[in-house]
C-alpha cells in the first residue's frame, strides 16, 4: 500500500501532463493494487458522501482554512493507535458506507479513518469523494489503462442533445423524422433521479448530474417528494431542476423553490420514446401530478406563475408534424423568454452518451461590443492574444470573449494587437443575465464597417 500512496503524492507534485501520464503508467505496471484504487476512485458509485460529511465526522471550528477536507483529515491527532489499512479493506469499508445515511454514516467514518495512518487519511478520503485532486481524472487514466491492459472506467452518462438549425431546411431535413415530440429547453440543471429501497428498507432518493456528480444533498425537497410518490419499487427519472430564473438556481443564499421538471422515465430505455412518454403520462395522471401542459387543450401556461408549491412537474410538449410547427412553437418559446427548444425523435430508445436522437435549436443573439483590451493564451497559444476584452457602449456590461477566435483570428490579433483596441467585435451570445453578465458568449468577427457599440441596458 505504501508504494501506492508514494506514486499518488509523485502525481500530485507533477506539474505536466504528460509526466502524469508517465507515473500513472508505472504506478498500474508495477503496483498490484493501482487498478483496484483508481476504479474504487472513479466508479460511479454515489455514497452519498460530501466534504461536510467529514466535517461532521470530525468537527472543526474552521472549515474555511480547509479548503480540501483530507487536509484537515492530515492535521488530526487520534488517541488511538495509527495502523496501517490494506485496500481490500479500503474496499470494504466503500462498499458498507454506501447503505449508510445520517448519523450512521457520520459515526461509520470516524470509526474508519481516525486510526488511518496520514496519508492513508488524504488519499481514502479523495477516493471516496471521487476526487483525487493532483490532475488526473477518469479520461486521463483510461488513456493510460487501455494500451496497457488494464480494465478502463465506464462513466455515468444520460442522452445528450445534438445541434439543430431550425432556419436551415436542410439541417431540419437531415435530422428530424416528423412527426416528432418538440419541448421547452430550460434554463436549469440536468438531473437523473432514482427512488430506491436500501438493505434496510428504508426509502431514498439518488440525484446524479449530467457529469455523474452527486446532487442529492442540494436538492432536499425534490428527493422528499419523491420518496412520497414512490414508496415502493424502483423508479428512474430524467428531467431539470429549475427556480424562478437560472441565477437564482444557482445562488446558495436563494430560498425560492426547486423544482423538477420531468421529461423521460427510464424504466425500460429500449422502449422507443412514443412508449415511454405515454408511460410518464400516465403514471403523472394516476399520482395526480400537476402538468406543465394542458395536453387537451394545448396551453402554455408560465411555470413561474401557475405552480404554487408543486415541486414535481410534467414537461411541456407538443407533437410537430412538419418544420412549420417546429418554427412556429421554437418562437412562441423565444417571446416567452425561454432558453430555446428540444426536439426528439418519437421511436427512438434512450440512449446514453448520444447525440443523434434529440437535438436543441437556442436562442441566439448578436452584439456589436468594443475591444477595450486583450489577453494571452496558453499551451501552444502562449504569447497569442487568444481572448478578447469587450464592454457595450454603457460601459456597464462587458465581457471576456476567447470561444470563436480560431488560428487565423488567434494570428491576425496577435500580429497587431493594439491596433484592435476601440475597435467593434461582433459577439453571439444566449442572454444578459440580471447581475448584467453575459451568458455564453461567442466571438463572431471584427466589425471594420461599425464604429459604434451596441448599448445592451436598453
């Protein structure tokens, strides 16, 4: 075990990648229980497991001088002897944490890492969490294992969204089979929910990012309600979490309702969605959940206003028999200020880590802005200006912008920088947000024919 954690802290010392990649490669070939720990490390195992857990485990006064929870862990003094732990009980103790919860799972990891040597406390603890934090993540050692022999990691995925340009009648052509089911695009965060029984019996709810993350903890009232409307069996459901605008979500200090919206139910994922949308719907109608709409009547009611303190919510959808309908609907979303439209084909099974069965058309908008300054790049755009300093004619929004400046935009700005300075970059961006940032914004090209910036406070 030692060798391990000797080629963990070589990883964590190592700036480059490409010397990361080296260790990890030794670390696999001449250490028997690497495979083993990096698969622990980056499984997708939810244990339910946050920093705070720690935390509680071990009381500190001051967490803010902690950043990284395994540093405290380092500074601990035990009354107990130290010992050293072998991986399998590592592994163990990994498998038992995950049917844990509350008070329990508190007292079963004091009772596991307090007699942990040191640096069996810094590096259990960041596999358990899922973050090493000395630069290599689930890509890295699957480049390194694969070649080598050695079992990759397969992550936690959902099914994407592809691109769509709903003013192109090709694009459409190329990639919508009408009819097709079209939805609101919200403006919040992707999340899958399961309602499970543990070993005990005891019911609970998992919500798991787009990126595999644990997000049960941040969303206590939808797993509340959950638990409430499936008290038996098991239950998987796709859908967004979102609140009255996305900077609110996003803000810890906001105390307005979470919501969430769901669109898919993967019970069975090779049903095709036709199937499985008229499952969704109708488990809503015998759990009388509300609906976003009116499936009879087709009306669009503003979810920010009609919902009071329902937390669970069917999405919004419609059939589209022709391009017409897709760009007739994809408006009516723009004026009500949504974020944009997502279209699926109907018999299409859920498929995880694709793109070629649901596609999303966003709203776009165009700003003049001026180049008030530039910055460098790095890796082989070091020395280059590979971002762009710009402000509105108010002078109260500006922006960096680095997306959409390819080689022959990185070369021409580099060779004369400063000439650029006060001149107009047209920009594409998704919206102004109410602390007046600019959400997304895309380098479009320097506007030669326009001296004037666009004032975006009007």
């Amino acid at each position: 075990m030692d060798k391990l954690l000797n080629y963990l802290e070589e990883l964590e010392a190592e700036p480059s990648n490409i010397g990361k990649e080296q260790i990890l490669s030794e670390a696999l070939t001449h250490c028997v229980e690497a495979e083993d720990f990096f698969l622990l490390t980056f499984n997708d195992t939810v244990y339910g497991i946050e920093q705070r857990t720690f935390y509680h485990a071990f009381p500190c006064e001051d967490a803010s001088k902690y950043p990284d929870v395994s540093d405290w862990l380092c500074t601990l003094v035990s009354e107990e002897p130290t010992k050293p732990v072998t991986l399998n009980e590592l592994l163990e103790f990994a498998n038992k944490i995950k049917d844990f919860s509350g008070g329990n799972q508190t007292r079963e990891i004091r009772k596991f890492f307090i007699t942990l040597e040191v640096k069996q406390k810094k590096w259990f603890c960041r596999a358990i969490l899922h973050d090493l934090r000395c630069g290599v993540q689930v890509k890295t050692y699957n480049k390194v294992a694969k070649p080598l022999g050695f079992k990759t990691v397969e992550k936690f995925s959902l099914q994407l969204c592809g691109k769509v340009d709903l003013n192109d009648d090709e694009d459409i052509k190329k990639r919508i089979l009408f009819p097709c089911y079209m939805e609101c695009k919200y403006d919040g965060i992707r999340l899958q929910a399961e309602v499970f029984s543990r070993p005990d019996n005891t019911r609970t709810c998992r919500l798991t990012s787009r990126r595999g993350k644990d997000r049960t903890d941040k969303y206590p009232e939808v797993c509340k309600d959950l638990i409430t409307l499936f008290p038996d069996g098991y239950m998987v459901l796709d859908g967004e979490i979102i609140a009255e605008s996305f900077q609110k979500l996003t803000r810890l200090d906001d105390t307005s309702t979470r919501r969430f919206v769901v669109w898919d139910i993967l019970i069975d994922e090779k049903l095709p969605y036709i199937n499985r949308w008229d499952n969704l719907v109708n488990l809503f109608d015998t759990l009388e959940l509300p609906c976003i709409t009116d499936l009879n009547n087709k009306e669009i009611p503003y979810i920010k206003e009609n919902f009071g303190s329902s937390v669970i919510l069917l999405a919004e959808h419609f059939t589209a028999n022709n391009k017409e309908e897709l760009r007739e609907y994809y408006d009516e979303l723009n004026k009500r200020g949504e974020e944009g439209i997502i279209i699926k084909n109907i018999h299409e099974p859920y498929k995880r880590n694709s793109r070629a069965t649901m596609f999303k058309c966003k709203k776009v908008f165009t700003a003049d802005l001026r180049i008030t300054g530039w910055k460098h790049g790095e890796g082989k755009r070091a020395g280059k200006v590979s971002t762009l300093c710009l402000e509105d004619a108010s002078k109260r929004i500006s922006c960096d912008v680095g997306s959409g400046i390819d080689d022959y935009w990185c070369e021409k700005l580099t060779a004369d920088s400063d000439s650029y300075v006060g001149k107009i970059a047209e920009i594409k961006y998704n919206e102004i947000t109410e602390t007046g940032s600019i959400r997304f914004p895309r380098f479009v090209t320097v506007r030669e024919d326009k001296d004037e910036a666009d004032d975006l406070t009007k």
